[in-house]
C-alpha cells in the first residue's frame, strides 16, 4: 500500500458507519483526518438511530477486514442469518435459504457497537481528530472550507481543508451545497411506506423466543414486519407499511386488533403491554431513496454513502453499499498516488451508475419481501436457481448471492439477472413447443400415412 509522502488535509462530515470507516482508510495512507459530526459521541452519551440492527455481507466485511476489523464484529459480535424465516398468518413456518450450495450467511450487526468500534479504530490513528457536536452548516466547495456551528457553545468556527468528504447522510449539507453547482443532477422518492422499530424479548430459558439463525419475515401483501436477531437474545423488528395503514393504529386497541389479525404469533411473543408501549413510544419514520450525479465537485469535495445513495432498506445495502464506496477510493488512492484531482472524477465515472442500480434494486426487493416470496412461481425459480447454481456454480448465480455474497458490480447483477431469465424463458418456450409436438405427432402420422399431407 502507498503511503503518501505529501499528506493532505481531510475533512469528513459526519462521524457515522460511513465516515468514521474513511477516516481510518485516508489515516492508514497517511493522510491528516479531521471529523465532524453532528451528535455527541455516541460512545459516552446515549443515542438513538435510525435503526438499530444492520445486515452486513461481503461488500462491508471487505471493508471491514482493510482496516482490521473484520474478525471483531463478525466473529465476536455477528450474528449469522442463514436464510429468510417465513411466517404466514396461521403461524406455519418456510425456511428459503440464502445459500444452500456454499453456505455464505448475512450477519446481523448492531449499528452503535459497530459505530463504537469503527470510532475507536480511526481514534486511533495518531493523525485523526474528531469532533462531536459539530453541526457543518455551509461549505465553500471552491476553496474547501466549512462553517461548523458548536452546538454547545452555539458558535461558529471556520476551517479549510484540502479534501472535504461528505458523509452526512441521506440530508446532507453537503451535497445541498454540491446541488447548488452547476450540472449536478439530484432525484429524491419518499415511499408512501413507513416504518416503526419494535422489538421481541427473550424467550424462555433466556433462549431466543424463534430460530436466532434467520431473518425472519411476515410478508402480507401490501405491508410486512421484519425481525433480526441480536446477541442478548432479543429480536429487533420493523413494521414496514403504508402510511395510509399505519395512520389507522391510533388507539392500543385498533393495534392490538390489528396485530391479532395479521401477526398473532408475533403478538404472543412481543406481549400486549409491551406492543402498545413501544409502538407508541416513536413515530413511523419515513423512507427515501436518492440518486444524484456526480459524486464529486472538482478536486475538493467527494460525497458517499447514504450522502451520495441514500436507499431503501429492503435490500440490506445501504451500509454495505457505503462502505464498498471507501473501498472503490481507497483503490483509487493507490492506483492515483492519493492526487484528488484524478480521483474524484474516476469515482463518479465507476460508482454512479452502480449505485443507481443498487437504489432500484431495494426498491424492487421491497415487494419481493412483502408479496412475491410467498407465491409459487417465485418458490419455483428459487429452487430452478439454487439447482442450477448447484450445477454450474461460477456460471448460474442467484440475483441475491450476487449481490450479498461478491463484489459484482451493482449493474452487472442486474444484467446478470436479465440473462438468466432470457435463458429461462428461451427453455420455456422449448419445452412448450417439444411438448405441443409430441401431442401433435399421432395426428400428423395418421395424416401422412393416409396420403393427405400430399
Ligand atoms: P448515516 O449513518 O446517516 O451517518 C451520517 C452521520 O452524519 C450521522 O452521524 C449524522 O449525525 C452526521 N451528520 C449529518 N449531518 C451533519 C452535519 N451537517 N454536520 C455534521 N455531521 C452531520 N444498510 C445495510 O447495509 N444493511 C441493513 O440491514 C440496513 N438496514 C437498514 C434499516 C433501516 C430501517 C434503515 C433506515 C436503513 C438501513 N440500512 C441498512 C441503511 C444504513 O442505515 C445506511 O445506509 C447507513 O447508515 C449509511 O451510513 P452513512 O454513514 O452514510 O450515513
């Protein structure tokens, strides 16, 4: 690895997975890492996210494992999910499996303990600073500086940088002041779905209460609740729904209603008391998903994670995504001796358009998860893509393990995706004629042996 004989000075708003994950990688290559972010340290004063458990697959664990943190939150932290739980509403159980064939698992993370090691690991870099309860309110991306309000103090402080790294999140200041350049393109979708945290004690013996081994899902059609496993035995679920649905829970008693028809085996489990409590405690949240272009503003300023993609959850790759932004710059950096100006725009030109992808692809995971993994058809090609990746392993692989368990790029799997159901359906049309005429094959014997085909 190239470590730089110029350093430069950088920048980073936002001290969350995404940010504070650069600043390890930009220190490991020597650099000056400054960052600022908006809450209290979240290791000494308690915080509340936006959610509290995250999957984390290949594209985060290769990030992890650069900077050496890989064995801590997998091995002595991690929980493996093998496969997706099914809960249907008379209580029957259906296990789909992520990966039957090389047994690769998602692992269920808690957003603060990683934050607290990711924290930890870039304090450690002699040449790392970081800065709680620092609002950046305005930067000028020409001369990269950044207007920092102390939200203790309510004072403004200055400060320059050679490299300004937006990593503040789906809102970002960062990237409103990128908006304000011109030829920066910006999309955002608010879902008309939101989401309420809930969560399922321990069962008993101090057991989980289901299979800590699953994600587990209750998909209804237009609505779901989700669940993960955490290490203290304890379930963290959502319940992603319309709001138009959720805003009829108004009373204990509708939700109760509500949960005894849809979920009643979740509702045994969480408990009436503490459904109520907790699900009054907060309101729905809301879901956006973003798309903008480029990614950079000259050679000072670099937007990433939920900053530059912000997406859905359904596809558990918000993070993941984030940190596989950290890798593609750190692969830059060696490849262009850390020179910013050759960087940036490379950056743009190879994660953009995959970061798109990967947008749409949890948009349509969303329905997958909430309706389609309950039909036929879509068991059916499950099993038609776990015997054919069975077959010819490097050839035929599944849309999920493409994108969960390798670093494909986000557009290939969708591409990927495209081609396997071209094939699927030239097999099908084959078959349907073969068997069209083997039917027809008696008849036209019996005319041919008459003579009236000629
Ligand atoms: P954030 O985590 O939002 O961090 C941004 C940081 O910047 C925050 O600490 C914030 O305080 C700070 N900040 C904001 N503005 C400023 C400012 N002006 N000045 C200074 N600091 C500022 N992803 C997965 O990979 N797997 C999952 O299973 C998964 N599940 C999810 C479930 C839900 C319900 C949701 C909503 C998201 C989920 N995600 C998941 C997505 C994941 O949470 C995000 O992609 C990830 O948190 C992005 O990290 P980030 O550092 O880019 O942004």
């Amino acid at each position: 690895m190239a470590v730089v004989d110029r350093k430069s000075r950088i920048a980073i708003v936002g001290g969350g997975l995404v940010g504070s994950l650069a600043g390890c990688f930009f220190a490991k290559r020597g650099h000056s890492v400054s960052i600022y972010e908006y809450r209290a340290d979240i290791r000494v004063e308690d915080y509340r996210g936006q959610s509290i458990d995250l999957a984390l697959s290949v594209r985060g664990r290769e990030a992890l494992r650069a900077v050496g943190l890989e064995e801590v939150l997998i091995d002595r932290h991690g929980i493996a999910m093998r496969g997706r739980m099914i809960h249907k509403k008379d209580g029957t159980l259906k296990e789909i499996v992520y990966d039957s064939v090389k047994g690769n698992c998602i692992y269920s993370v808690s957003r603060r303990y990683l934050n607290v090691v990711l924290l930890n690991a870039a304090e450690k870099y002699p040449d790392v600073s970081l800065h709680f309860n620092k609002k950046v309110v305005d930067a000028d991306l020409d001369r990269g500086k950044l207007k920092i309000l102390d939200t203790k103090t309510e004072t403004i402080e200055e400060m320059e940088a050679d490299l300004i790294i937006g990593a503040d999140g789906a809102y970002s200041t960062i990237r409103r002041t990128m908006a304000k350049k011109p030829l920066f393109n910006c999309s955002q979708t608010y879902i008309e779905h939101g989401y309420v945290e809930l969560f399922v004690p321990v069962g008993k013996n101090n057991e989980y209460a289901m299979s800590g081994e699953h994600l587990h899902i209750w998909p209804r059609e237009e609505f779901m609740m989700i669940a993960l496993p955490n290490d203290d035995h304890t379930f963290t679920g959502n319940i992603f729904a319309p709001f138009a649905t959720l805003d009829k829970l108004k009373t204990p008693q509708q939700l109760l209603n509500f949960y005894e028809e849809q979920f009643p085996d979740l509702l045994e489990l969480i408990g009436r008391e503490k459904l109520v409590d907790d699900y009054f405690e907060r309101k729905p949240k809301t879901l956006i998903s973003i798309k903008c272009k480029p990614y950079h503003y000259g050679k000072t300023t670099l937007i990433v994670g939920d900053a530059a993609h912000a997406m859905v959850p359904f596809y558990a790759q918000g993070m993941n995504a984030g940190f596989e932004d950290i890798l593609l710059l750190d692969d830059l950096m060696e490849r262009y001796d850390s020179d910013f100006s050759k960087i940036l725009p490379k950056f743009t030109e190879l994660r953009c358009d995959d970061a798109h992808a990967i947008c749409d692809l949890a948009m349509y995971n969303y329905v997958e998860m909430r309706d389609l993994v309950t039909r036929k058809s879509f068991l059916l090609r499950r099993h038609l893509d776990t015997f054919l990746h069975r077959q010819i392993p490097n050839t035929w692989i599944p849309l999920y393990s493409t994108v969960h368990f390798s670093r494909m790029k986000f557009r290939d799997c969708i591409a990927n995706r495209e081609w396997q159901d071209k094939i699927l359906r030239r097999i099908a049309w084959c078959t349907v004629f073969l068997i069209i005429a083997l039917m027809m094959a008696p008849v036209i014997e019996v005319y041919t042996t008459k003579g009236v085909l000629y």
